[in-house]
C-alpha cells in the first residue's frame, strides 16, 4: 500500500471505527468520499491546525454534514485540537464530534452543516466575503486576502433548491476562488438517483456560470490532483469538479448501495471492510504511525504559511496603516467608537408618521456611515424593504468592494450565504425581504441562531398592514416563528425611536442573529416627551405609558400595534378605567430581564391583561395568561387596505376597551379565543 | 388594428384600470404578457367558462400571481362568472379579485399563487395527477383524461429554488404534458435581472431534461402560436418557451423598467398608454363589443369540447363501468364505504413498543389497499418515514400509475407539487419527510391551508427524541409552528393507538390539509384496557387517565411526551397526589370542541397544570396559563442518545413530578420559564 493509500485508509477507517463505536452514523460517504478529501487536504488546502482562525486560510465546507467522521479524521490526524478521544466519542452527550457537523463546538469545523444545501450556500457566502475584503484591503505587493473556498457537495446538496438558487448567484457574480468537489455516487436514501435525479449536472452548472472538470475517477488521487490544479488555473468563474465515486466503498456488501449510506457497517461488515482495503489493523481506531506524520506535517506547513502571511501583514501595516486598522477592526467585527451616536436622535424632530422600514432605512444609512463592515442585500426587494445603502456600491463581477448584494429573487440562498458571510468574518451581514418570505428562510435563520453568529435579518411587510397585496403576502404566525427560535432575538419596534434602538440592540449581539421585524405602513412617531423613552426597547418591554400609578388592566402590543393599545388606554382613560399601555418588542429581551423588572411591568396579581398583536394570538398566553385575552388573527389576512382590514379584523382601539370592560365585568370567557 | 390587438389591448387596459382604480397593483406584467396569454387562451386551452370544474380541462397556472388582474380579464372576457363590477373592485375587502389570485375565490383560478416559484412547481404536480388518471383510467378509443398542463412562468419564478426542484423533477420524470410559457422581461423589482441571473435559462432548462424553444419574440403572436404548436408536438418532455416581452408595454415612461411592476401606472400615463396602444377610449374598463363577442366564443367552444368529453365518459362508463366508478370516485375524493374498517384494531394486540412513523406505515399501507386514490412520497427519506406504500408502484417515467413518488431531495417542490396534485383532483396525496425539514416546505403547507385542500404532510423524527443525528435535524419550533397555521390541523399522536386514528381524521378532512408529527423512537402502546380509548383523538385531547375523580393536578402531554406524563402521574400517587393525565394530540381539534367539554377536560378553576413536550414551551401558556409550568426545550438538541437527551434536558417523569409538587407547596415562581 502507498502511503497516501494508507492515509486515506486511515481517513476511512476512523471514520468506520467511529460510526460502529457510536452504534449510529454515516459510514458510506466518507469511505467513497476519502480519497478527494485527502488530496485536497493534503496537496492544496491552506491551513494552520494550530490556528483554526487564520483570517486567511482557505475555507473548507463539508456539505454532507452527515460525513462528520470524515472531517473528524481529518482535523484529528493533522493535527487540530481534537484528540483520538474526542473521535471515540463520537455522537455521545457534550463530545466535540456530534453527528453532523457543528461550528463552534469542534476546531476546524467551518460552518454547521446536516440540512442539505446550506453548507452549498454558506461557501458561496463565504468566497463573496474573501472577494469584498480583497478588494477593499489588497494593495501592490499584498495579497492580504487570498484565499479559495472548496467545499465537498453531495447528490442532496445539488437537489436542494437552495443550492441552485446560490449556484446560480455564484456563476452571475463570477466569483473566482470557489472549487467544489462534488461527490458523485448515484445514490441517495431511497436508492439509485436515476429516479429522481436524472438531470444533467455539468450542463446544468455551466449554464449557471461555472466552470466544470470531469466526471472524474473521485477514487484516484492523481485524477483529483490534476482536476484541482486546472480548477485553480481558471479565473473568473466558480468551479466545480464532478467526482464519480462509491458510497460505502470497500465494504464487500454494502458498496454502492443506500445500506451503506446512514447506518453502522456491523462488526462483522467493519472486518470484511478492513480486509477488503487492506487494512492490517482489526482493532478499531488503529492510526498507523507513518500515516500520522504523513498527516502531522499540516502542523509545520501550516505555521510557515501563515508565519509569512503575518510578515506580509506587518509590512502592509507600515505601508498602509489605516488600511490595517480598518482590516483588523472588520475582521474582529468590532464596531468603531461612538458608531451610534446620533442614531436615537435621528427622529427627534419627526412631524409625521414614519413607517418603520422607512425608518430602519435611515438609520441602516447612517450605520454604513461608520461601520465599514456593515454590508448585505435583499432579495430583489430593496425599494421596498429600504435596505439600500444609498453611496456603497453594488456588489457585481469586478465590483465586489460594493455593500448591496442584489440576491436575486432567492431568499433561501440568501440567508445561507448571510450564514457564509459572518462564518468568514470581516462583513457583519444583513439580508432584506418580506416578513413572509422568512418562510421560504427559515433553515438558515435557524442555523444562524445555532451557529451564534450576528447575521440581521431584516422583515418588513411585517402584517395585514401591508393591505392589498392579501394573505399570501401578509404573514401570520411568522413572528411568532422567530420568537420560538432559540437563541434568536426578534425585535418588532413600535415606531421610529424604537427602530433605531432595535438596530442598536441587533448590530450590538455578536452572539447570534436578529430579527427585525418592520411595518410596511406608516405609524405614528410616539412622542417621548409625554411617553417612556424608546431605549426601554433594551430591556425588551416597558411601561410606555399609564393612567394611573395603580392600573386596573394591562394592553400589551408590540410594533404597529403599540399606537392602538395606546389609544385603547386613553378611551379606557375616559371611561373611568386606569389601564397600563405596555410596549413589547422584544420576548428575548423582556424574558431575560430580572423577575423584579419583568414583575414590576407586569405584577403578578394583575390579570386583567390583553394583548393586541396582528399575528396569531398564540403564544400570547405567556403574558395574557387565562384569565386575560390575546386579541390577534387566528385566520388569513385578506386583500384590502390595511386600515379596511384591521378593522374588519377587529384589531382596534374600540375593540381593546370592550375585551377590557368585559374582563373587569366579569364578563369574560376564560378560555383563550381570537 | 387588427381583431387580435384589440382583444390583446383589451385584455392589458382593463387590467391597467383595475390597478388604477385600486391605487394599487402590477401593471407591468398585463402589459408585456397579454398577447402570449391571449394566443394560449384563444388558440389552445382547453377550458369551458360555463364549468370551470370540467375534469380534463387544461389547467392554467399563473405562476407569477401578481400578475392577477390579467387572468381576472381573460376570466371576464371569456365568460366565467365573474363581472365587470367585480374587477372595478379589484383588491377590495371581500371581492372576488384579490392582489394575488387565490383558489376558491375566483371561478378558474386553479391556484393560489404569488409566492413566487410556487406556482411552477403546482403545475408539475397537476400534470403528475394528470399522468397518473390517464394511465390508471385511459383505455383504448377512450382518452378519458388527457389535457395539458399551461403556466405562463416569470424571471422571479425561475430564481427561486422551488422551481429549480420542481423543474428537475418534471424533467426526470419527463413530463410531456406540461408546456410553460416564460415570460422573459429583464426585468425585477431591483432592476435589470443581469445583476442577479445572468444565468443561460436555456441550458439550465435543457439540462433537466426540458424541450426549450425560443428565445422568441412573445410579443408577436403568431410567433408564439407557433411555439406553442411546436411545444406540443414534443412527446416526453416538459417544454419551455421563452417568450422574450417588454414589461409595461406601451407605458412611455415605463415601458422596461422596474417601475412598471408593482405600482399604479398614474392617470396620466394611462392616459398616454392608451394612446401608444391606438386605443379609442378614454373611459376606464371599456370593453369593445367585437373584442368581447370574439372572447365570448370561448363559452360555446368549452361547452361543445365538454360536451364531446362527456358523450365519450358515457360510453366509457358502459364498456368499462367498474374503471368509471373507480375514476369518479378518485375525482371526487370520496374514501370508499368502510375505508377506514380494522385500523382502529390494527395495534390493539401489540405487546412491544412501537414508533409512530412505524405504526403509520403500517396504517397507509391498510389505507392503500382500500382508497384507490391515496398516494404520494417522500423526499428521499421513506425507509426512514415509512411512507412508502408496498406493492403499490413507482411514479416514474411511463411507470406513471404507481402510488409512490421520488421526489428527491426536495422537499420544498414535493410540498408544492403534492398541492398541485390535490388541486388536479383525482389523487389525494401525501408527503413525507423529517419535522425538521418543513423549514425547508413552509410556503406550501401554508398555502395548502389557505386554498383549503386536502394534503397530508406526514413528518417523522419529531423530537430529540430521534438521538445521534443531533440539533441541526432534531426540532424545537417547528411542532408549535404547524399549530400556527390557520386552517392546519397538527396531529401528534401518543402512541401506535393514536396513530391510527390520526390517519382517520388527516383522510376524512376535506376541507384543508392535515399535518401528521411522528416518532422516531418506539413509545409504548398505550394498554387502552385501563386507559380511556384512543378515539379520544378526534376531540383533539382527552382525559387519558387520572387518579381520582377530583384531581388536584394536570398533566398534559403530547405524543412522545404522554407516556413521561402518565408515568409522572402514577409517581405522585405513590406521592399521596391525585394528578389527571391529559393526552393532546391536537390542538386545533381541542379548542375547537364546546366550551363544556373544554371546561371537562381542563376545569378552569384548577390551575396546577404542566405541560411536558419535547419543542418550544411557548404557546403551551394557553393550557397552563401564569400559575402552572410547561416543560420544553428553549434551546436547541444535542447529539446523543435520544434517552441521554431526554434525561439531560430534563423532560423525565419525575421532572414534572417535582414541579408539580413545588406548584402545589407553592414555591413555584409564577413566571412561566422552560
């Protein structure tokens, strides 16, 4: 056996070892899928294992998520901080080496992957973020940023949509440091793809743009070698190289076939493995020495690679001092002193209702005054969701210094290659597009909130209010859904003050992504001078205003519904009745408040409360409790003016005060209703 | 002018008045794609106003639904029982003619369209259906069903993933009955579409396995008679033809732009398109008499062509009475006399635990041998969600009459096309896949639920109950997120028991689409001997058990979760406390149910109450208000066993025991936390 036959054999049968140890696993991808990984790890990629955060090594996805084992060997054995342990700990309760792929929890790992398609995405994003920092930051001489992303893609990758919709942005955008190797076995869960994948791939990518190499031998090295070399060699488009392999292979009874895709091999099938590939070796998690520090040498190649990047790095300091500090400062995602200032003040002066869009609008434009890394686009939606940063520039081939991303009509991708974005670093990104279309973006959002990383996910059109375009386009129980993400913060402001906080709020969590959640409508600007000051928004809830120090009922709202609930307070005002008007824009935030704060807004004993929200009304039990009542849309909207709608819908002042005398008349029903 | 133009001209200017008079719509779409709607409709499709529920009419989709008041014309002019009034009362509360087409709304809109991408892939699903009746019911001299599938297509269609799926599938499965007409403008809301699909539409669809003609000019109408000739002259393929327009056509300041998409041209540009275009008449909403006689000829053509159908069905009937009664049924989408016989036994000797996925599978495959019309797939995943209906078949090319669809890794377009089978008629159908993946299918399971069609989404692996696999497939919000879709009704059932009559309900339900939420993982059968029965299922939540007639506890759970409750009920016996044990396998049916029932099973004045699921806690307040606990997930899964999780998340028996004994001594803090 030759050496690189012995590494790849020690690739595949870590991973087999693994897979059979945790009882629970994909042994087939990495068997059939080792030989590429291995000569793109060990004869191209760049980069140091001993820093896995080298701003400029090359990015690597694995798509597949669920080929975990496979990258597991492979940050093991080149020496990554994860130990021989970790990978017999595979798949078990707080090990670094779960079942699919996930950033954060494993050095090395790029970008949590497992639903298919996202890792697909997520590079393009990635090699987006690599083209706008070199432009912005190379100069003569230094190539600061300089790096390519590969990613290995599956047959489900290539299947999701949300691969195509990024493929397709990546060939119009002609973005060159993409090589993506794709693992072409035929066969997927439920068999051979010929029943559900007959398309033609290659033609398929190079009318998107791309550059195709193969099909290819993915089982022999040399072919894969030259493959990426002449990958490498083209300019100007993303490049994919299609690799014939076999799912599973070596194993004598499972090889190219579904069996050997998402299941143990078996003991005995592990053993019949081994003696197939040639393996000397029958005790599991056997690493040959001289295979090891074959592999090991990534360690010193690494740190000599970047050694001479930081060399270049000083030298571009002395030469472009601002340069530097700028890069440093985007790299980091710090945002620079006094970034805010002014922002809460933007609307001081408003005399008019301003829809929030509008209002984010103004306060994005003036964000992009001071933050250089602020950047992002939407999904051919910009006029209307005002996410234009009017003066930055487009992103386009050649252009790609540009802050506005035009994503196309491709919401999905768009999130994903967000996702991509952050995971780079240097861009803290934001997408655009309608708080219905968060439906069509849901995985990433999730994977966003998963990954901890600060992506803003900005959704206007945010109800009914939108009016005519009618229920396909008014959104019901997506607000509601991006409450329930975890480690989401959701933001709905009540007016331009609160917006401007909100953007405070969203740019400043660097721990996970934010919602922001925007009327289409116009709404009143609340006036400060006689109601609580919009910075309550930091603590998610506030008392915005009340009749009386001792308040007989609570209105809740949140974002274009705060104005009603105030107007609800002031006709229960009239009616002799002391109400609290309650602001609520964000559930994260006000959850995580001390029990006092969140007890002196909202007294335990107090339950006469109503919540008023056009959205669905469940959830709002949390606050409104039995014995209160969440008023909201448990139907579709319909086509109309919104103002028609709100009150053919009964989201109304008049409608808040009537729930509330009935309450206090003991009128009420207990039972939750509409 | 020629009688084409006029009727052309007529077509785009009652569509630009409708949006006028509305101060609100697209224009721009009318404008450029009238004369490729018009030749489909004059000189091809096969429709009769006078019925527009004729079986084998051709369908027409519009995909891109805003352009709404174009089809809202040609439905008009051509004589269904829509009038002039109700397309001056365009996009107004409760007409006929929303923003969006909306199926049920409109007579001979087939379906709800808007979303973009959704109708492309609707119609993939209709001529699935229609495939699937021609081979099961066509017998020599008797095309029986046999008609095309149209759509007129946009750029914003065609970037979106959904299409991407759909196109691929259509493509493997080459679908010779479909023909899509692209309309081809350049033109998105955020410009050229060179900024974000640069992309050779041609070849992408070629690469599919698409009959591409043209690029032609879709403004000259003999050039796209032509093309439509040629179309479906092709066997065994779907066919695009991309029709190259002009957005806004005749519009002199917004002819081409952007600005011609999605807002009222103005008075004055009207006025001045109405002049390019040679129209005489200044009025809003003319309609010249010999544009509408020449329409109106559509009446008598769809009577005569049905006519012809029916003369045929009736000598069918005679030679072939059993297939007639059987397709009349499938058409209906009546379940045959005693459908449902045996399943409510299916489990009552099961002396094992069983998953829910298994015991569905097993319940679909009895489905299947008696309703005729029952089928659908999964997206690559039926060994895993036991959909798969044995002995019954492969959908595939000329295997078009088998029940079981590939659908690929799709699981977006295999929502989409499953609507579009249901709104064909003659299948009712059914999806497959992980809980987890309805992120990636949220648009159509929403719009199934809002055209009120009878889907079944079935989703398996509902918890991190499904183990290794870890966070990234293991759900949180997406089982509270299908309780929040109106029109949806969500089943969880508890156990094998429940299952079955869960199947009962999701076929029964006509009038909107049922999402079925199953395990992974075996859960015991519940031994209905001492429990209340299983039929309890169809008021949404019943009373499973209780220690005593007057409980001072409940516990309320949902599939996975019942057995933990019941378990945790019996624990505080033993503790000396009387709980009650409630199974809720439906929320939509529970609160659907008379108060008195409601109040039974849940009395309101006993509010020492936990809720114990594996998602979201959020929305659970609902039943255990502000003075009880749900138990849940406010975080994402891990990878481990579904047992360590369980045990390390903390949703055990004794858990809720324990709360439960703080709540009563007390100590329980009234806040609802995870």
């Amino acid at each position: 056996m030759t050496l690189d036959d012995l590494c790849i054999n020690t690739i595949r049968l870590l991973a087999v070892d693994a897979v059979q140890q945790a009882n629970s696993g994909h042994p087939g991808t990495p068997l059939g899928a080792a030989p590429m990984a291995y000569v793109l790890w060990d004869r191209f990629l760049k980069h140091n294992p001993s820093d896995p955060k080298w701003p400029d090594r090359d990015r690597f996805v694995l798509s597949p998520g669920h080929a975990s084992a496979m990258l597991y060997a492979l940050l093991h054995l080149t020496g990554y901080d994860l130990s021989l342990d970790d990978i017999k700990r595979f798949r078990q309760w707080s090990s670094k080496t779960p079942g699919h792929v996930e950033y954060g929890v494993t050095p090395g790992v790029e970008a949590t992957t497992g639903p298919l398609g996202q890792g697909f995405a997520n590079g393009v994003g990635m090699a987006m973020a690599e083209r706008w920092l070199a432009q912005h930051y190379n100069r003569p001489g230094y190539e600061i940023i300089n790096h390519y992303t590969y990613a290995i893609v599956s047959d489900g990758d290539l299947q999701e949509g949300v691969a195509a919709e990024a493929a397709s942005l990546a060939g119009t955008l002609r973005l060159g440091k993409i090589v993506y190797l794709y693992d072409d076995n035929d066969i997927s869960i439920e068999g051979n793809t010929d029943t559900a994948f007959a398309e033609n791939v290659t033609r398929r990518f190079q009318a998107y743009g791309w550059h195709v190499i193969g099909p290819i031998d993915g089982m022999d090295i040399s072919a894969v070698q030259l493959a990426i070399r002449k990958a490498r060699a083209v300019a100007n488009r993303p490049r994919l190289i299609i690799c014939r392999t076999v799912i599973g292979y070596g194993s004598p009874h499972k090889a190219g076939t579904a069996a050997a895709h998402g299941e143990p091999l078996g003991e005995e099938e592990v053993r019949l493995t081994k003696e197939r590939l040639g393996w000397p070796h029958q005790e599991p998690f056997a690493i040959p020495p001289e295979a090891l520090a074959h592999f090991r040498q990534a360690l010193d190649r690494g740190r000599r690679q970047q050694d001479e990047w930081e060399t270049m790095l000083r030298a571009y300091t002395q030469d472009h001092p601002e340069e530097a500090r700028q890069l440093a400062e985007d790299l980091r995602g710090d945002l620079p002193q006094n970034w805010d200032e002014g922002l809460s003040s933007l609307f001081v002066k408003a005399d008019k209702p301003i829809a929030t869009r509008e209002a984010s609008g103004r306060v994005m434009n003036s964000i992009a005054e001071r933050v250089h890394s602020f950047a992002g686009g939407s999904a051919d939606l910009a006029p209307s969701t005002k996410t234009l940063l009017k003066d930055h520039g487009h992103y386009g081939f050649e252009e790609y210094c540009g802050h506005n991303v035009h994503f196309g009509v491709r919401e999905h991708a768009m999130g994903a290659i967000a996702n991509g974005m952050a995971l780079h670093r240097g861009i803290i990104p934001y997408t655009g597009t309608f708080l219905i279309f968060y439906d069509y973006m849901r995985p990433p959002v999730r994977l966003a909130a998963m990954m901890g990383i600060r992506v803003i996910f900005v959704f206007t059109h945010d109800s009914i209010g939108l009016g005519e375009d009618g229920p396909t386009h008014q959104p019901v129980e997506q607000l509601m859904g991006l409450r329930m993400v975890p480690n989401l913060v959701t933001l709905r402001p009540a007016d331009a003050t609160e917006t401007a906080e909100a953007w405070k709020v969203a740019l400043e969590r660097r721990q996970g992504p934010t919602a922001l959640v925007l009327s289409r409508q116009s709404l009143p600007v609340l006036d400060r001078r006689t109601l609580a000051p919009a910075n309550g928004l930091h603590r998610g809830g506030y008392v915005l205003w009340q009749a009386s120090q001792s308040p007989e009922a609570i209105i809740i709202g949140s974002g274009s519904e705060v104005h009603i609930a105030l107007e609800a307070g002031k006709l229960l005002k009239d009616n002799g009745i002391a109400a609290r008007v309650i602001s609520l824009p964000s559930w994260e935030l006000f959850d995580g408040q001390l029990p006092d704060y969140r007890n002196q807004v909202l007294p335990p004993g107090l339950r006469v409360r109503i919540s008023i929200e056009a959205g669905t009304p469940l959830g709002w039990e949390r606050y409104v409790g039995l014995d209160g009542k969440a008023i909201g849309l448990s139907r579709f909207g319909a086509s109309a003016s919104g103002k028609v709608i709100y009150d053919q819908l009964g989201l109304t002042a008049q409608r808040v005060k009537d729930e509330v005398v009935q309450i206090l008349e003991g009128k009420s029903y207990w039972w939750p209703a509409t």
